[in-house]
C-alpha cells in the first residue's frame, strides 16, 4: 500500500480507502459477518482509511466498523459525517452533538478523526432536500462542529462536496476553516478537477481539488465508481427515475478498451483512474465484502493508463461518450 499526508491535517493516510457505503449496504446486500471480513481483510492489505456516516444503512456502515475494529492493533484514521434536517436548523448544536455521540457509539470509540457535514449547499437553505446556504454553514454549523473539536470528539472537520451550488461552496471553503473535503470525480465526470468539456452535458463540481489543493485542504475522493455504473454490473435494482446512473451505465459501456492486462475488469479501471491523479490523498470506493477489499487493494500495484488509452479517454469524454 501507498500512504499520503491528507493535506494540513498531517493524517498519513493509504491512497486506497474503504468507503462505507458498502457495509451500509447503500451499494447491494451484503450480511454483517461479511461486512466485518471485508473491514479485516483492508486492514491486513494496508488499508486505513475508513470514511462512513449515519446515513449508510442507518447507522449499519458505522456499527460494522466498530465490530470489525473491536480486538485489532492496526492504527486506523476513520471519518464520519453529519447530516442536518430542516427540524435540526433550530438546534444545530444539539443535533451535531446527538449525531456525534450517536457514532461514537455505534464505532465503540471516544472521538474520530474527521467529521464531516453531509448535506448539500445551496444559494438558499432548503433549495433542495435538507440543503444547508453557506450562512448556513460558515455560521451555527461552523460552530456546531468546532465545539466537537473543542470536546475531543473529533480532531478535524470537512465538507461533503457532492451536488453542490457552485459559488456556495466555493464561498465556504474559501473562509480556510474547513480541514478536508470529500470530491465527485470518477472516470465519466473530471470537473472537481477540470472544467466540463464545451457542449457536453455534465453536472460541474466546480473544479474544488484545486480549490481544496489552495487551501493546503486534506482531499478524499468520492464516487469513484459512479455509483456502480463503473462495475460489471450494478448490483442492485436500477431505478427507473435515477437518470444520472442510467446514462453512465451507457456510458461506461464504451470504455472496454482500458480493459487489457493487468486491468482485467471496469471496477479495476476505474480506481486506476482515481490513483493517477495525484492531487487526491485517498479514494474511497464503496466496499461490501472481502473480494472487493482486495480488488482495491491490489489496484495500488496496477500501472496507471498508457498515453494511447488516455487519449482515446479524453476523445470520449469530451464528446460525453456520444459518437
């Protein structure tokens, strides 16, 4: 394994992570003694970063974890995140302290290393569900979360970049008080790190690494496989109003060309792909079971895209994989 400093916090962190969202079961069924093998087999691969939130299974992602990690010596860096309701906007203290021990008791454990929010940010609250405006978040929300830090409960706090308002969460990281950020990039949307193509349909994060790279921010990559459209196949029911994954499912059809050994499958390419941008400390794609642990683990030894296949990429994405 392959470990980085994640920006200011000085956390020395494996470029490979374990997102939680699979012992969740956000991203297909798993059980929980499965759930717990695939925590025991990361950390015997030199995994140890472990990103998961109350909002993955209800509370499953977190309690797994904290069962998997109950007799282990491996010295692990674990985020977590909150995330606020309409109702909580009138104690925000309060929720974030509930939320918090909450987690903490779920991971068997006295603080955690990084929380943070998982709402979305808006030019105005409530502009989509449970989205918070940067008034918001640089005020009660801010505060909130450095009152945690004050109590131990939590060493650094960050941001959930993911459908975001552009300005608003350029806005709020450009105040310098959040640690790290979680960033959408992945093989079918670069734009947390480059602008959209011209004429190309693309949701635009805003090109936030280099924003967070400014801020000396930690950063952690999200989506890496778009939501399992990057896979072989989707292991759970597509549904019928989620167009976003039906159009990446299409396109992630058209990249079989970047499967050719030692890549043998999309799943591979697509961290590959993550792993060759060096401005992101730590991926952490969604695992359920021990094959995926070691799947991820072993992408750190695969050699990043020939310069061929990288460009027969940027032709595609710059026609948004459409002829």
């Amino acid at each position: 394994m392959e470990y980085n400093s994640l920006g200011r916090t000085g956390l020395n962190v494996s470029r490979v992570g374990f997102g939680g969202g699979g012992i969740g079961e956000v991203w297909g069924a798993t059980t929980r003694d499965e759930a717990v093998r695939a925590v025991h087999k990361a950390l015997d691969l030199g995994i140890n970063y472990f990103d998961v939130a109350p909002a993955y299974g209800d509370g499953k992602a977190e309690e797994a974890l904290g069962i998997a990690l109950e007799g282990r010596s491996e010295e692990v860096i674990i985020g977590t995140k909150v995330r606020l309701a309409a109702e909580d906007m009138g104690d925000v203290s309060g929720a974030v302290q509930r939320s918090m021990e909450t987690s903490l008791r779920l991971l068997k454990r006295d603080s955690v290393d990084i929380l943070h929010v998982h709402n979305r940010f808006t030019e105005d609250r409530g502009n989509t569900l449970n989205s918070l405006s940067a008034d918001d978040v640089m005020g009660p929300v801010l505060d909130a979360y450095q009152a945690v830090q004050t109590a131990g409960k939590t060493r650094f706090i960050g941001l959930s970049a993911m459908d975001h308002h552009v300005p608003t969460l350029n806005r709020i990281m450009d105040t310098g008080s959040w640690d790290t950020v979680l960033a959408y990039y992945n093989l079918l949307n670069w734009t947390a790190q480059s602008k959209p193509p011209p004429g190309v349909n693309l949701f635009d994060n805003g090109q936030n690494i280099p924003l967070a790279k400014k801020h000396n921010m930690g950063i952690i990559g999200i989506r890496s496989h778009a939501a399992g459209a990057l896979t072989s196949s989707v292991d759970r029911p597509v549904p019928a109003d989620n167009d976003l994954l039906r159009e990446d499912i299409e396109s992630a059809a058209r990249l079989s060309f970047l499967l050719d050994d030692p890549i043998q499958n999309l799943s591979q390419a697509a961290l590959v792909f993550c792993l060759m941008n060096r401005d992101i400390h730590t991926t952490v794609p969604g695992v359920k079971n021990q094959a995926e642990s070691e799947e991820i683990a072993g992408c750190i030894n695969l050699a990043p895209f020939l310069p061929a296949r990288m460009t027969r990429l940027r032709e595609l994405y710059f026609k948004g994989f459409r002829n």
